[in-house]
C-alpha cells in the first residue's frame, strides 16, 4: 500500500525508476551496458588465444611457416597429433599419473584445509590466534628450495607418488578463503543449537558445516585441481622415474627437446634429420591442447558455486 501510494504522489519519481534496469545493484542503462561491453572485451581477450592455440595445432607445419598463425587455416592437418600419438604410451600414463595426483590430492587438501579451517574461524576455540598465525607465517616466509628438498629427500618421498601431492595439500591462500567463509556463514547459533540437541563436534562438522559449504568447497577444490593438474616444478625436482612423470612434465620435456633442436647446439646432422619429421610449432600447441583438456570439461561443471564461494569467503574478510 505504501509503494502504490508513492507511485501516485510522485509519478516522475517512479517513472524515472522505472528507466533503470532491475537488478540488485540497480545500474542504469548506460553503466549496465557498458559493464556488458567490458565483460564481453574480456571473455574475448580470454578466449581468442585459446581458440587460436586449438587452430593452430591442426594446421600444416609448412602452411604455418608461410602464412603465420591464422584462425581459419589455409591447410587443416592432423600431423601434429599423430605425431604426439607415437608417443601414445608415455602421454596415457603422464594423464594417469595426473589424474591420479589431481583427484587424490584435491579430495585430501579440501579434507584437511577445511578440518583447519573450520576450528580456526570459531571464536570459542582458544588457541585459534596462534594457529592462524603459523599458517599466515608461511604466506610471507619459507624455508627455501635446499630445506624443502632436503626434508622431502630424508623422509624418503623422493621418487614417489607422495613426493607430488604433499606439497600442496594445505595452501595458506585457500585455507584463509575457506576460513571467512565459515565465519561469516555459518551463524555460532546454528552450532549451538545442534550441541543442545547432542550431536558432537565431529558429527556437527559432517552433517551441518559440510552440507551447508558446498560453494567454498567448490572454489577451493577448482583452486586445488588447477595446481595439482598444472604442477610440473614438483616432478622436475623429486621424479626421476618415468613411470612417474605426469602429463604437465611431459610437455615440458617435449617443448624443452623441441627448443634444443632448433636451437643450434645440437649436432647438425642429428637435426636435420629430426627437422624434416618434427611439427616444431604445431606440435607445442597440440600438447598445450592435450594438457588443458580436463581442466576445460570439469570447470563447467563447478562453475555455479565459483562465484558466491570466492566473493563470500575472501570479501567479506
């Protein structure tokens, strides 16, 4: 009754609302589609080099050297992914070792950032300060790369599948996302409540916070799996075995040989005979295409609980 009541007092008021768009921030048509532009700008400037990598991993090697990197190729060729399927055996198990990594250590990480995070970001937990603070250390400082292998080399992890999960099962940044986001999320009362009714700790933490943290979950897990999947430092330093290397370190091997053959180090003969089989630039973008395949499936998948689990564990903070 009051709006309507408004409406007739003051018609050029609501007329001029009316103009704007509808939305929680209520922009106005100029700002709306200006922001409209400027998103689209940068979806494009995301994907248009992405689309030219996949372009230019089917097109033909001598094609390429003439005309140059084209979206529409003059000549459509397969070659550099027959080349890559000569190797089919190492790239199937660099994709299983990496699979493998990537869903073990994300499942791992999210149970043991959240199992830290969750205590820290209840103010009833006495000694949450300090161990908030031996997380945050680590932001700022480390112990280097001689301690870190060194340690890892001692304990025996050297060469083993451990030795390209541990190091980043619990990530500061992540744990800091998932911690605001259970202390602005979940009201004390809620907790409270469920402790009346008898329920422990453990239970309280499976049954209600778990349940009702889907969106953080899904953020940190895709934070997660984009470092596990896109790891290759990890297997440089620790994998010596090739049963062990996976897929990201395998591109990186590729691309370092390819480098090396044309950059005339190598012995003359030598590269002239590899140079005349070798798709030197369309093979790079045909592993580049390889490597982020999974990534690109999966992110749809999470991309609804992205947005609300990122603004709300990091803003609010």
């Amino acid at each position: 009754m009051t709006d309507l009541a408004n409406q007739k007092i003051n018609p050029v008021i609501t007329k001029k609302k009316n103009n704007r768009l509808k939305g929680p921030q209520s922009l106005s048509p100029a700002a709306y589609y200006s922001l409209i532009i400027f998103l689209t700008l940068l979806s494009l400037a995301c994907v248009v080099p992405l689309l030219l990598v996949i372009m230019t991993s089917l097109t033909d090697e001598a094609s390429l050297t003439v005309y140059g990197y084209q979206f529409i190729p003059q000549k459509f060729s397969l070659y550099a992914y027959n080349y890559l399927l000569n190797d089919f055996d190492k790239i199937a198990r660099g994709y299983g070792i990496s699979i493998f990594v990537t869903i073990v250590g994300t499942v791992s990480s999210l149970l043991l950032t959240s199992l830290f995070a969750y205590p820290v970001s209840r103010s009833d937990f006495p000694y949450r300060n300090l161990f908030a603070f031996i997380v945050f250390f680590t932001m700022l400082f480390n112990g280097g790369l001689v301690p870190w292998y060194l340690i890892y080399v001692n304990a025996g992890l050297k060469d083993t599948i451990f030795a390209l999960i541990l190091p980043s099962l619990i990530i500061p940044f992540n744990l800091i996302i998932m911690r605001t986001f259970f202390a602005n999320t979940i009201p004390p009362a809620l907790v409270e409540s469920a402790k009346i009714d008898g329920a422990s700790e453990w239970r309280i933490y499976a049954q209600i916070i778990m349940p009702l943290s889907l969106p953080v979950l899904a953020t940190v897990g895709l934070f997660q799996m984009l470092i596990y999947w896109n790891d290759w430092y990890t297997s440089l330093i620790f994998i010596s075995s090739e049963n062990l290397v996976n897929v990201q370190y395998l591109l990186y091997r590729v691309i370092n040989n390819i480098n090396y053959l044309t950059s005339g180090f190598a012995n003359q003969q030598a590269i002239d005979g590899a140079l005349k089989t070798l798709p030197a630039q369309t093979v790079r973008m045909a592993m580049a295409v390889v490597g982020i395949g999974p990534i690109i499936i999966v992110y749809p998948f999470i991309s609804k609980y992205f947005v609300k689990g990122l603004t709300v564990g990091s803003v609010k903070g």
